[in-house]
C-alpha cells in the first residue's frame, strides 16, 4: 500500500472490521501457532461452536483465514498473505519517522 488508492482503504476497512472483535482476534492469536481444528478453536476459546462458526466464516469472507476439510472437521489457518496486507495497511497510516508534518491552520 505505498500509494494508498481508494480500493485500497476499502480493503483496509474490511480487514479491520474483521478484525474489530475480542473473539476474532483470539482466534486469529491461537492460530499463529499453526493450524487448528474449529473443535480445538471450541474449547480454547471456551465459545458455542456456532458463534465460533459464526466468527470463523466472517475471518474467512474478509480472505484472512484457509480452510480444509480432513473428514468430519474443518482445519483454519492463517493467509500470510492477508496476515501482509494487515501489516501493510498498519504501516500506511503510521506516522513517518521524520515526525509529524506542519501544517499551516486556515484563516
């Protein structure tokens, strides 16, 4: 994001809406450490496998989450290349490290 486009900061906002909730991002810390089953996700979390489900499916319509079937359960894991985009937009609103800009006030 070195030139920040309109599309850009929409999906920006997507991903940080995403991210924008206590469970959501439990379930993105546990699945730092690798991929997880959503059962091992249930008990972690200590959360009704359909709100899990819930907030699995909201993880992985914003592109932040890969999923694979392994006979009855379903493995999440994280994109790196959303997990990227997350850090890429991060930086694109930090401040430079020259400090903050003066800016003339209006009259």
């Amino acid at each position: 994001m070195a030139t920040t486009t309109d599309r850009d900061l929409e999906r920006a906002a997507a991903l940080f809406r995403a991210l924008a909730d206590p469970t959501r991002l439990g379930i993105i810390e546990r699945l730092r450490g690798g991929e997880q089953c959503v059962c091992d996700l249930t008990d972690m979390l200590e959360t009704a496998q359909s709100r899990l489900s819930f907030h699995l499916k909201t993880l992985k319509d914003a592109g932040l989450l890969r999923d694979r079937r392994q006979g009855r359960w379903i493995y999440y894991a994280l994109d790196p290349d959303a997990i990227a985009e997350i850090e890429s937009a991060v930086a694109a609103i930090r401040p430079s490290a020259s400090g903050l800009r003066v800016v003339k006030r209006c009259e």
